[in-house]
C-alpha cells in the first residue's frame, strides 16, 4: 500500500536530500515625500527633471527579482520534467519537496510549483493527503490515440479534393515562415518542443477550413501529451520534426494533397516509434528503481 504523510513536511522527505534553500527577502519600498502615480498606478515619479529616483530604482529591482523567480520557476518545472520523462524516479515513488528542491538547487516553492504542472501534464499523480508520485503511461492507449490523431489530421489535408474547399494559402504561408524561424533557433530537447509541435499540427487542420476537426485534434492532443514529451527529449528528433512540418507545408502550399499525406503519415507513424520505444525505456528504468528500492527496504 501507498504510505500516506501524517503533515505537510513530513511526507515530503523520501527523496534523500537536505534542507530548502532559503527565499529571497524582499526589498523594502521607498516612498518619497512627494510623488505622483500614473494614470494606471504601475509605478512613482518624483518631479525631479526626468532624473531617475530611488522609487523608480526599487521599482526596475523589484521587477528584475519577479522576473528572475519566473525563471527559477520555468527551470525548476523544465529540469523536473526532464527527470521524470528520463525515468530517474520509479512509479509511485512519493516526490519530496525538500530533496527535490535540494537536487534542482532551488526552494521548496518553485518544486511545488512544478509538480502541480506536471500533474496538470498527467506525468504525475497525486496521492490522497496532497503528495505526488510518477504515473504509468498507458502505451495501449496511446496507440489507439494515434491512430485517431492521423485519421484527423488526414482528413484535413485531403479534404480539399472531395469539395472541401481550397486551404487557406495566407494561413499557410504564415506557418511557413514560422517554422522556418523556428528551425533558425532550434528549441532545447527538454521536452517543451511538445507545445510547438500542438500548435503547428492544430493551425494545418485550421488552415484546411473545418475548424471542428482542429478542435477536436485539441482535445486528442491533450490526452496523449505526456507520453508525446518522450519524442522530444534529442536535438536530432527536434530538427528532423523542423525539416518534416516545413516539408508537410510545403507539398500542400504546391497542391501536392496525395504527398503531403504521405509525409504526414511518416512524420506520425516515426513520433509514435520513438515514443513507444522511449517511453518503454524509461517505464523499464522506473520498474527497476522501485525493485531497487524494496530490496533496500
């Protein structure tokens, strides 16, 4: 049976690690003896002949500190992501907060964070009393998912050629350019490449005119996101999605419909390898490290 915490901390320490770091104090504000606000309040000026004040730089300081913690955030969420995608922790391992935020060098509130995205993502589960552990991938599942998720995007490239109407030739010009951008700087293979990806797969079956399929694309993607992170955890995998969404386009901008289906059926069919194939590794990975774990035990 699952072991249930009887507080807040103490079922967050099973992950061997030590105490958080510390949080960052807040500067305090300085308020001058005459000021006057903007209209919409964001910050104070004094009148001092457009000099920058001591307000004004307690203001860039406080920004600067939002900022920065948006990125501990973001890095805290990224990097978790990475290891439980890699399988560095075994299937209904409760996550501790503390070691964790110890492993990723942050405070316990960016870990939080993270794991309740991650849950959001259904690559973790949460346990009764509030703690998470890593969740199972159904592979059986997904299979069927993607078998689904072709036959929609299919359908939207060819039907055009069974009255459907023409695509939208300036909606895929606009995805051309995008992606040519995009494979001017290349994503990192942290997994995040997941949301770019959505996006251009959704805004082809809208560029096809029956925007009901693009919904209903969304709603498949939605459910086969977190085993679709597995296929981009390399750089390779990443530049060859570029080069196959730019070729995708391409064909059908050029009325090449038979093609472009061709290309996206490869471009489907080698996602749902990889992720099979990966996402077996690292359920393989997990299962040992919870056998590990018991004959410790």
């Amino acid at each position: 049976m699952r072991s249930r915490a009887t507080d807040g901390s103490s079922g967050n320490k099973n992950v061997t690690g030590g105490a958080p770091t510390k949080r960052n104090v807040h500067e305090p504000t300085v308020r001058p003896k005459h000021s006057a606000s903007t209209m919409s309040g964001m910050y104070t000026r004094r009148h001092t002949g457009g000099k920058a004040t001591a307000v004004e730089g307690a203001d860039v300081a406080r920004r600067q500190a939002k900022g920065s913690s948006r990125s501990r955030r973001e890095q805290a969420y990224r990097h978790l992501r990475t290891l439980v995608l890699t399988g560095e922790f075994p299937f209904g391992h409760r996550l501790g907060e503390e070691a964790i935020a110890e492993m990723l060098g942050v405070s316990r509130t960016p870990v939080r964070e993270a794991m309740l995205r991650l849950h959001s993502d259904r690559l973790l589960r949460r346990y009764d009393d509030g703690g998470f552990y890593v969740a199972e991938p159904d592979l059986l599942d997904i299979r069927d998912l993607y078998e689904l998720r072709l036959a929609l995007e299919l359908h939207g490239i060819t039907r055009a050629r069974f009255g459907g109407g023409a695509h939208d030739r300036d909606a895929l010009e606009d995805i051309r350019v995008h992606w040519l951008e995009i494979s001017e700087s290349v994503p990192e293979p942290d997994g995040s490449f997941i949301e770019l990806d959505e996006q251009f797969h959704v805004a082809l079956c809208r560029a096809s005119g029956n925007f009901a399929i693009a919904e209903t694309l969304e709603g498949v993607n939605a459910r086969i996101r977190h085993v679709r992170m597995y296929d981009f955890l390399s750089a390779d995998r990443i530049s060859t999605s570029i080069a196959e969404h730019l070729a995708i386009t391409d064909a059908v901008i050029a009325g090449e419909l038979d093609h472009a289906a061709q290309l996206l059926r490869e471009h489907i069919g080698a996602s749902l390898d990889v992720v099979e194939e990966r996402a077996a590794t690292a359920i393989a990975r997990m299962i040992r490290g919870r056998s590990r774990r018991r004959e410790q035990g």
